[in-house]
C-alpha cells in the first residue's frame, strides 16, 4: 500500500470519528435574560445528564435585548427573555427569515431591595418608586428626604438593570408609564450579581431585578414591600403573592423564544419537551414561580404545532394572565 493510500484512509478514519464526535455531542445554544438564565440553567443541567452527554446545551447571559440581537442574526436556537419581543426586534427577525416560538415558561417577582442595615425604608409605593427612578429625576432627586420627607437627608445610590435588559424594560413600563423611560445617573448592569453587590455594600442603596436573585442573597439584602395604590397595603413578594396576584404592579411572566428552524432539529425539540415537562419543578427550585400544569400543557401544544409569532404583537403589557397569552391569536 503507497503513502498516499495511507493518508487517504487516514483521514477518512479521522473524518468518520469527527462526524461520530459532531453526532455524539449536538449543540443548543440559548443567550439572553439574565432574570430566565437561572431557569434555563437548571433545565439545561437536568437535561444533559437526561441525555448522558450527547447534547451540550451552552446559556449565556447578554440581557433580553442582547439575546434578541443573536437571535435574530440566526446566531442562536432559543433566546431567554423577561419581556416580549418588542416591535423592532421583530422587524429584525422577520428581515432575516428568523420564525420564532413564543412560550411562557414561569412567573418572577420583580424585586425591589435595599441595604439591610437602612433602619427607614420599610415599604416603599409605586408613587415613590416613580419619584426616584424617572427621568425627570436625574440630577435632581438625590437624597432620600427629598422622595419622603420623613426619611433622612443621606444620598440615594441607585442601582439597576442596564438598557439591554427586559427587567428595565418592565420596570421602567410599570413604574413610569413607559418602557426604557428613567433617569440614567445610576449604576446599571446585565449582570444581576454586580447590583447585587452593589447595594449590599452601601447603606444608602436601593435597586431592583428578578426575585431569584434576592432570595439567592437574603443575607445581603432586605427586600421592600410594595404599596400599588393609596389604601392597599404593602406586599412583599413571594411564591405565594405572586400566585394570589397580590403583589402588583412588579409581578410579570417570564418567556423563551424557540427558532422555528432549529425547532426541527432533534436535540431543540427534545430540550424544549423536557423545558415543558420539568421546568415548572425546575422553576420553583430556584425560587421562581412555576405556571398551573395546564397552562404548561397549553404552552407544549403551541410548541408542537409550530404556532409562531407573539401574544403581544411588540407592545409590551404589564399585569397580562398567562392564560390570556396563550389563547391570543399570535402575530409575526
């Protein structure tokens, strides 16, 4: 047999285990919300060793904006997200022939918090969350005395989702009247970690994200209770509040968006089936709220039948039912 014979099968050898090696490990890539990442992470974790390392599932954290962004470049299967598609991201998508799965998969408590050592903040209305954190506040609501003369005349520090976030999106729509409208002499971050460390370090802090990281940090943060309007009585949020719909306005569904593309390859469906199957059990072990089963069943119907577009038609929405959502006739 000649040196080159040898080389021919050498490399065919070597092509065939690579191909056995590509099958042996498929790829679901997920990117996008910080709040959903704790989710998908969990379910990630349970389905690959469901699969015993024949699918690696990567999750990366780039805010719910950013994940839109790879999205809709084609660049991932599934994208996390703490607020609908927005109108021009799903003009991007539809530009580049991106289809895309909306599906509910747990609620979260938006999560107001502060320094544990702040001896005054006890609860906190929406009326004053709209006095520190608007635009028109920038600059000129500095000190807490100047929100509620009551409390003391010490410096606000703020801390808070950056602008790719869906947190800041919901939390500027239920607070201001208006998504991504607030003042922006904060410290903003995609990363929920940092702001978490952020106000744990600084007496005079207040911040808010996702619920999970509070409950992940309870030694290092208090959180505030919440009054919607004049008469009602602060609620703190919960597993419990959050189910009752008690703790308004900052109570909101949580989503993923699966590619209609990557939906037909084995391992995205194999993923998502299991997603709606274990997440709700999943969700609430990460201190989420899980959906009522039916509502998880309604979501896999969708899934299974490749209904795609949004609920929402690229308004965002505050205090929308789940179930409402699902019957909604979607649009692309």
């Amino acid at each position: 047999m000649n040196g080159f014979k040898i080389l021919t099968i050498a490399a065919m050898v070597a092509a065939g285990f690579a191909a056995q090696g590509a099958k042996a490990q498929a790829i679901v890539k997920i990117d996008g919300s910080s709040t959903v990442f704790p989710v998908t992470e969990a379910v990630a974790e349970e389905f690959q060793k469901a699969k015993k390392g024949s699918v690696k599932v990567t999750v990366g954290v780039s805010g719910t904006g950013g994940g839109f962004k790879k999205f809709c470049r084609g660049e991932t299967d599934i994208s996390g997200a703490s607020r609908p598609i927005l109108a021009n991201e799903m003009a991007e998508c539809k530009a580049a022939g991106i289809k895309y799965i909306e599906l509910p998969v747990a609620f979260d408590a938006l999560t107001v918090v502060a320094n544990p050592k702040n001896p005054f903040l006890k609860q906190i209305t929406v009326e004053e969350l709209k006095k520190i954190w608007e635009p028109a506040a920038q600059g000129k609501i500095t000190k807490w005395n100047q929100v509620n003369p009551a409390w003391p005349d010490a410096p606000i520090k703020l801390f808070g989702p950056g602008a790719d976030s869906g947190t800041f999106d919901y939390f500027t729509e239920a607070i201001n009247g208006k998504a991504k409208a607030s003042r922006g002499d904060f410290t903003a971050s995609e990363d929920d970690n940092v702001l978490v460390q952020g106000v744990s370090r600084d007496i005079n802090a207040i911040g808010y994200f996702g619920y999970a990281y509070y409950a992940e940090n309870q030694d290092k943060l208090k959180a505030i209770p919440v009054v919607e309007k004049a008469g009602k009585p602060a609620v703190l949020p919960s597993q419990d509040t959050v189910m009752k719909g008690t703790y308004q306005p900052l109570s909101r569904p949580i989503f993923i968006y699966v590619s209609a593309k990557s939906a037909d390859r084995a391992e995205v469906k194999e993923f998502i089936d299991f997603y709606l199957k274990e997440g709700g059990k999943l969700a609430k072990e990460v201190k989420y709220v899980p959906l009522p089963d039916a509502e998880y069943k309604h979501a896999h119907e969708i899934f299974t039948k490749r209904r795609t577009g949004t609920a929402f038609g690229g308004v965002p929405e505050v205090g929308v039912e789940v179930a409402e959502l699902l019957k909604r006739e979607p649009k692309e």
